[in-house]
C-alpha cells in the first residue's frame, strides 16, 4: 500500500487497516503495488519474507542505484501542469519507460484552468496524442471527471515532477485522502517535493491509484543504448532503415530518422532525446 525508504505499509485487502512493516535483510526490493508474503512481529507490525512474480515493473535507475516506482500497475498517468514548466524529456523518459515495461500510458494535462499557458501546453502535447498516448485536459482543482473513466478497473500510478498536482488529484477523486500538498516556487519555477512515500490510494471498487513523489530526472540506464529506439513510438518503424547499420543518428549521412525529422521541430526533439539517451547509455556500465 505504501513505500518510503525501508519502510513499507501492506494490507491484506485494499480497504483493510494496514500494518506497518520492514522487509526481511537489506534488500529493497519491494514497492508500493507488490503483493507480499509477511509475518507478524506485533500487532500492528510486520516483516515482509518475499515478493510474489509481478505482472509489471515501473523503475528508473542510473549507472549505481535502481529505484523501484510501482509494481503491478496496469496503467501510468504521467501528470504535466503549464505551471511550473513541465519537462518535455523527463515526460518522454516516464513514456519510454512505461512502453519498455510494457504498461500503457496517457498524459494528464492538468491546471487548464490557467488560461493561455495551459492552452500552449494541450498543443505541445498534441504530438504525443498522435503517437497514441491519450492526453487528457483538466484541472485538479476544478473538475476531474475527465479523468474518472481513465481509472475504471485499472491500477494506475500518477507519476510527474514536483508540482505538477499529483496530490491534489488524489484529494479531489478522494475527498477522505488528505494527501499533503503544498504550493510551488514561482521564484525557481518548481515545485517543493511535498510528497515522500509512494502511497497507494483504494477508489471505487476495482480500481486504485498510486501517488508518487516527484521526479527530478528519469534514468533508464537498464535500456540498452541499441535497443531504445523500440521505445521510441515513431521512430521503431525505421529501426534498420538507415544507410549504415551501427547508424547513431547523429550526424551519419543516409540516416532514416534525421530525414524523417528534418524541418519538424517536435519530431527533431524527439530525435535529440533518443540520441541523448543513447549516449547516456553507452557511456555508463550497467
Ligand atoms: N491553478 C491550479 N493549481 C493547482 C491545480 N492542481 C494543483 N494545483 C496547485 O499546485 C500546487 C502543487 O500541487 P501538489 O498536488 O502538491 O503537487 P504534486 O505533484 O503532488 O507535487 P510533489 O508531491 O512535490 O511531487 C498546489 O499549490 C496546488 O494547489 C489546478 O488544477 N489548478
Ligand atoms: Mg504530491
Ligand atoms: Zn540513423
């Protein structure tokens, strides 16, 4: 139900009084979604002995240290907000990973009730509304119907930088949740890193959400530097269409994608993700 450090919130239903626990040696590798196997150390308390098979794995990692997000979400929710200034890449980053763990993604575009700022971002997001990842337009604080047929049956997880509304999501489509929320810095464009733990949040029958605290950066150093493109929506298609085979998209002549790019700023930003992640990727061992 809950992840925050070593420590670990589980239930044996979803609505059921949780317990609080530790897991078994130093291991971390149980997160908020996981169905367990625990034991009673007190009345209220508990040590987790293992972790079942999952059906999905949300994570990001760096060269040193992997950081489980969810386990077992059918779906993820990226939440962007005009206000602070979202993160193209970062946002890029949670679909790449949501596509490599095979989990479907939609964006919640949330804060329309900003006017103008919120209409430039809808356009910005048109694009990857075309590649098929549903952007959804609303605001937290206003209404969030748009959103409920979104989480029928699903167990989705709200993921996103600091700021974005992800809490306040959470309050609105459950009045009881009192998750905290804070105001952002208009002086450093940012928001306060409010939420700490990953918290699931039962909904109506058969469907949860999981609130997340907010995210910095998005490593995905466990993908292979020749294997991204897959994750890569528009660009998949042309993967061994460019003239040379170890092709890197760079600056190599014939290559399938930069011609595909050229003259579409969007697609050529893409491109520059796909590049970067790549470099980052060779550069550091795994
Ligand atoms: N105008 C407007 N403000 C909103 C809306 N949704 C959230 N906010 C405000 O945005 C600020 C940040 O909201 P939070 O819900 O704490 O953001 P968060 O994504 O959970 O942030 P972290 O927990 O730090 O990751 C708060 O001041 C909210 O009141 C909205 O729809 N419109
Ligand atoms: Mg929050
Ligand atoms: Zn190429």
């Amino acid at each position: 139900m809950a992840a925050f450090g070593r420590h670990y919130e589980i239930a044996p239903t979803l609505t059921a009084q949780p317990l609080s626990c530790m897991r078994r040696g130093k291991r971390q590798d149980v997160t908020c979604g996981d169905r367990v196997s625990y034991c009673h150390t007190g009345p209220d308390q508990g040590v987790i002995e293992s972790v079942h098979p999952r059906t999905s794995l949300l994570y990001r990692a760096d060269a040193h240290r992997e950081k489980l997000l969810a386990a077992n979400v059918t779906q993820v929710l990226v939440v962007v907000a005009p206000e602070p200034t979202y993160h193209d890449e970062l946002l890029s980053r949670c679909l790449i990973a949501a596509e490599a763990a095979g989990i479907p993604a939609a964006i919640v575009l949330n804060k329309s009730d900003l006017g103008l700022v919120a209409e430039e971002a809808a356009q910005a997001l048109g694009y990857y509304d075309a590649l098929g990842y549903p952007v959804i337009q609303l605001s937290a604080l206003q209404n969030v119907t748009p959103l409920q047929p979104v989480l029928d049956r699903q167990l989705s997880i709200l993921v996103g930088q600091s700021g974005m509304g992800k809490s306040t999501l959470i309050n609105a489509l459950k009045p009881n949740a009192a998750a905290r929320t804070a105001a952002i810095s208009r002086v450093l464009d940012s928001g306060k890193h409010t939420t700490t733990a990953t918290r699931c949040y039962p909904l109506q029958e058969g469907s949860a959400l999981i609130d997340s605290p907010g995210l910095q950066g998005f490593g995905l150093a466990y993908l292979g530097a020749h294997t991204l493109i897959r994750y890569f929506r528009e660009f998949s298609a042309l993967e061994g269409q460019c003239r040379f085979s170890d092709c890197r998209h760079l600056h190599e002549p014939g290559c399938a994608l930069k011609q595909w790019a050229e003259g579409h700023p969007r697609r050529e930003l893409r491109l520059r993700y796909l590049t970067t992640l790549q470099q980052e990727n060779s550069r550091q061992r795994y």
